[in-house]
C-alpha cells in the first residue's frame, strides 16, 4: 500500500496526498450510504414493490463501488507516478511499493509482446533498453492488470524519466500540465534530436504575438517560433495554450524537418495527458500498428503546406 502522509512530506505535500484519495473516498461513501438505503426501503411486510426498490438501490451501489475502485486505483497511480518524478527520491533507499507484487504472468507476457513490436517496428533500439529494466519499472510505477500500447507507452516514459537519457526515437510531451516558455523550445529540439537534424538546427526562439488561452478556444495563432536549419530560416506560428500541448506546432516542426530524401515521417499517439512522437517509415508503422488492432496506435502528423528545410527557403 501506498501511504496516505509519509514521515518528510511537507505540510503541503501533505495536504495534497491526502486530496488525491478524496474522490474515491466519496464515492465509497455514496456507495455504503446507498446499500444502507436499500435496507431501509423495506417495510415490516415486504412486497414486490419493495425487492425492485431495493434492487434499484443495490445495483446503484454496485456502480458507485466501481467508481471507487476506479478512483481509488487513480489515486494509487498517481502516488506512485509522483515518487518517481520526485528529485529528491531515493529508489536504492525507500523500497517500490509494488516490489512484493510481482507483475502477473499474462500482463508480463502482453508487455513483452508490445515491446518486440516497438523494437521490430525500429521505434526501440535493442541495446538502449533491457525487458527487465522495463518489467522493473512498470512494477515500481503502478500494479497493472491488463497492459495495453497506452500503458506501455506511459512506462516508458516513467523509464525515460528515471534515467534521465532519451530514447533515440521517441520524444515525450505532456498535457494537461501548466505551461512554459521553455515548453515549445523543448518540441523544436526533442523532434531534430529524433529526426536526426540537430546539426542543421541552430537559434531557435519563442515568443507570444497574443494572449495565451485555455484549450477549449480556437483562436488565430497567438505563438511564434523562429529557427535557422540548414541556413534557411524558419518561423512557424501555433496557438500556445496555458495547461495542455500547443495546437500546430508539432505539426510545422514535422514539415519543415521532414527531408524529401529520408522515407520516414513523423507519427504521433496521443492519449489524455501525454503525447509520443516518433521518426519512422510509414510501412514500420503500418506493421506495428496492425498488431496494435483493434485501433491504431500511431498516426500520422497532419502536415501544413510548407516546403522541407532541404529544399527552398519557406516561413511555414
């Protein structure tokens, strides 16, 4: 079990952990206060009336329970994703909550499925990661049931911050996060790193040209880029928002960094908090998408009209 306050924690962190549990702990509450209910609709004489009453009332218990276990198991993930992310942890000193419970046989066997996938398809390099490593961090990050390509692709993550080295194809983004100035400096630099075109990138800045909105908006672009590749220089306006991931600008980086002599392409998964991008040839994908099924996981980058940094000069 993960603990509600730890010895260390601030007032705030404090405060904060104890929140996290808040949701489930409310509906656990609806659900006991309803199972209670369909007791006390039960007269001295019960009837047909009566049994369907408390049915009604038992069978609404039984969804509020679930969206306690669901919350609660949110709440467990989120724990445990926090003490990751935390620079002042210590893994070789305070022991995973999850190390007694080792993962089960088919999850493991699904995650390994996946990872082949991902080194078949070219997206992992053999050598960059071992399946023990993978296994380890997955067990210390939450206590799976199924696994599925999104949790996988949030392992991953987890690894790739716990090392603090990138993988070679793969370039992470969060969303839903408050944002920085330093945030779409980060996209230009993650997707040359992947495409194999930091050498040719130099001078990259950022700067707002409007008001930054929540996501829901759809204003004209209120954000601008500007980079030199190649010696051809580059501008690429997007609309910058204040807690999620900027609408366009991935999508000009893809554009511009995309040579005309190089058969991979940018391909991207997104889910609720998190967004990958990936540098591959569309028949790699294709392949790892189709054991991926029912839906695939990767998805072309949506490209804007705008002429590659290796052909004319263009302002995207």
């Amino acid at each position: 079990m993960i603990a509600i306050v730890r010895l260390g924690d601030s007032v705030l962190d404090a405060i904060v952990r104890i929140l996290i549990w808040l949701p489930g702990a409310a509906w656990l509450g609806i659900a006991v206060a309803v199972l209670w209910m369909s007791t006390a609709v039960i007269g001295p004489e019960p009837d047909l009336k009566d049994a369907a009453v408390s049915l009604g009332f038992v069978a609404s218990a039984i969804c509020f329970l679930r969206m306690a276990w669901n919350e609660l198991g949110e709440a467990r993930a989120e724990l445990a994703r926090a003490s990751l992310a935390s620079p002042h942890r210590d893994l070789a000193a305070v022991p995973s909550p999850w190390s007694a419970r080792p993962m089960q046989a088919l999850v493991r066997a699904e995650l390994l499925r996946l990872i082949g996938a991902l080194r078949a398809a070219g997206i992992l390099e053999p050598a960059e990661v071992s399946s023990e490593e993978i296994i380890e961090c997955a067990q210390r990050l939450d206590d799976f049931v199924v696994m599925n390509p999104a949790e996988v692709l949030h392992i991953l993550r987890a690894l790739r911050e716990e090392r603090d080295q990138p993988f070679a194809h793969l370039a992470f983004f969060p969303d839903q996060v408050e944002t920085t100035a330093d945030d779409p400096l980060d996209m230009v630099h993650e997707l040359a790193r992947i495409s194999g075109c930091s050498g040719w990138l130099c001078s990259a800045r950022f700067s707002m040209t409007g008001e930054i909105v929540s996501r829901g908006k759809h204003p004209p672009p209120n954000a601008l880029v500007e980079f030199n590749a190649d010696g051809h220089a580059h501008a690429i306006p997007f609309v910058m928002y204040s807690k999620n991931a900027p609408i366009g600008l991935i999508e000009g980086l893809a554009k511009v960094l995309t040579r005309s002599s190089d058969r991979r392409r940018f391909f991207w998964a997104g889910f609720d908090d998190l967004h990958i991008v990936v540098f591959q040839s569309p028949e790699n994908i294709a392949a790892l998408n189709s054991q991926l099924a029912p839906e695939p996981t990767w998805m072309p980058v949506q490209m804007p009209d705008a002429a590659p940094f290796d052909s004319d000069p263009s302002v995207v």
